[in-house]
C-alpha cells in the first residue's frame, strides 16, 4: 500500500452549518497541501470568486474562514487518489454511506454536490438516467441538494464561464430557502 492510500482530507462539518459542499474525493495534491480544490486548474474557487458568491475574492486554504460562517467541506470517499477511477466500487458505497450518516447526523440547510458523479455515486444511480446540475428533488435528512458542475479541469463538458453561471443560481436557490452569507 502506498503512501498515498493514507492522505486525504479534513472534514469540515459541525452543527449548525448552512451549506456543506461535497466532493468526489481529494486529489492527491490537495491532500498533500492541505487545502479543498488546491490545484491551480480546478476552477471551484476561481467561479465561486468570479460568482461574488461570498461577497469577496475565496481562494485554496480560506475553506477554514468559510467554516467559520457556516459553510462545510467534505467528500464522498475521503482517500485521496490522482484520478477518480483508481476508487473502487467497495470505497464509493462505502463512502456514500459513511456521507449519509454524516450529514444526517450535521444537518446542514443544504448540500451542493460539486459534479453530477459524485450525486449518482450517492444515490447509486446508473448512468442512463439524466441528471443535470441544479436544485434536486431528493434531499439528505433534512438537507437540500444542488449539484453543481464539477469544477474539475478535466470536465471539458462545462467551462468557466457556465459555471459561474451556476454559482450565481445556487446562491439565489440558497437565498430562496432562507441561505444567506
């Protein structure tokens, strides 16, 4: 077993949190420096900033100051890898359910799956069947859900610019259900 077997990331999750954004699983450099979407590439913070989603530039490392305004960070499989298909099918049910009990114990407002994956790899559901980003109909507990794009460099299917369109839908839906920041 390597090294890398052993890294991931801090959950950051508590009560009383408003939303909890919810990755696939770390990546090997962000795991490595400590920070959620830590590689230059991965557009999360850069839409997020470009969104004025928090009212101010965010960046890699200010997942600590956002926790302190109620805003949480976790993954649906905590080991880190350098792709996503080095998980097995044993670690992505395990780690959906692990996430469930999570955040039915924490219950956050809402949860914001970042990529259509890591929503189907929750819920199990096979890939023909349509799911597009946006509010869902499904909740966690008392938790709602909205998926965003994965802000991964590698979903060429979204590009920057689309996805801070959907940062700035989510920031009005979280208004809409009494979320503000």
């Amino acid at each position: 077993m390597s090294a890398s077997n052993d890294l991931t990331l801090p959950d950051y999750l508590r009560p009383g949190l408003k939303l909890v954004f919810i990755g696939l699983n770390p990546g090997l450099y962000s795991a490595r420096v400590e920070k959620y979407f830590a590689r230059k590439t991965n557009r999360f913070w850069s839409a997020l900033s470009a969104a004025n989603f928090f009212g101010r530039e965010v960046k890699a490392g200010d997942e600590k100051l956002l926790f302190q305004q109620d805003v949480g960070f976790t993954d649906v499989v905590k080991r880190a890898t350098a792709q996503i298909d080095e998980l097995t099918e044993k670690e992505i049910v395990a780690g959906a359910k692990m996430l469930r009990g999570k955040i039915e114990k924490f219950s956050p407002v809402a949860v914001c799956f970042l990529g259509i994956t890591g929503f189907r790899w929750f819920f199990n559901l096979p890939a023909k069947i349509k799911i597009t980003p946006g509010p869902q109909s499904e909740k966690i507990g008392s938790s709602s859900i909205y998926i965003l794009p994965s802000p991964s460099a590698a979903n060429a299917h979204y590009s920057l610019q689309s996805i801070v369109e959907e940062c700035r839908r989510l920031k009005i839906w979280l208004e809409e259900i009494g979320v503000k920041f």
